[in-house]
C-alpha cells in the first residue's frame, strides 16, 4: 500500500514540528522558519541534515548496534520467545523504528559493532 505526504498549510512551522515529534520522538533539532516550506519532505529533510550535520545519526546507529548485542545476548541466554527477550525488543523497538525513517542500515549497524546471529 503506498503513502503519500500530505502537505501543510505555509505558516505552520508549529504544526511541522509537532508532526516530527509524534513521528521521531523528543530528540529532534529545533526548525528554524527559514528552513520550512509548509511540506513535511522539507521538514523532514531540514531534520535529517540536522542530524547528519551533529553526529546524531552515528551516534543513533552506535546507540542501536549496542541495544542489539543487548538483545541477541538476552536471546542466546533465555531463549528467543523468552519474556525477557520480547521485554528487550519491545525496548528498543523505537531505536529500531528511528533507523528505519532515518535510512540506517543493517550495514551500518554492523559497521557499528551489531553482532547478528548467524542464521
């Protein structure tokens, strides 16, 4: 099923803002107006090279390749299906989410330290 983007109303610089919130969460650079068109590709892609002009995304795809190894550790000790396993995916769920809208990588993650089970 494809997507679309709707776009804003121009003006709305708040709105945008709110929008990359509930998307991204609350670790997000501040948008600045002159950096805004009223479309969420532009919003969007003001935050992502937000991130990628601070670091934020090496240090995203660090912080989820350590999670990981975290998570395959719990596995290999308690079992796939454990609780404590399904507890540690609900965990970093988000961390996952957040590589998948910023365009991480399993390469990346691996470049990273992830460590992903042989299959």
């Amino acid at each position: 099923m494809a997507t679309t983007m709707t776009p804003l109303q121009p003006g709305t610089e708040a709105a945008a803002q709110a929008c990359a919130f509930a998307i991204f969460g609350s670790d997000i650079p501040p948008i600045e107006p002159e950096d805004y068109d009223g479309s969420w590709r532009t919003t969007l892609h003001v935050i992502a090279e937000e991130w990628v002009g601070e670091g934020r995304f090496e240090r995203h795809a660090a912080r989820t390749a350590a999670a990981l190894n975290e998570l395959f550790a719990t596995q290999k000790l308690y079992g796939v299906g454990s609780p404590e396993a399904r507890a540690e995916g609900t965990r970093i769920q988000p961390l996952i989410d957040r590589c998948r809208h910023f365009g991480i990588t399993t390469a990346d993650l691996r470049r990273h330290g992830a460590q992903f089970p042989e299959s």
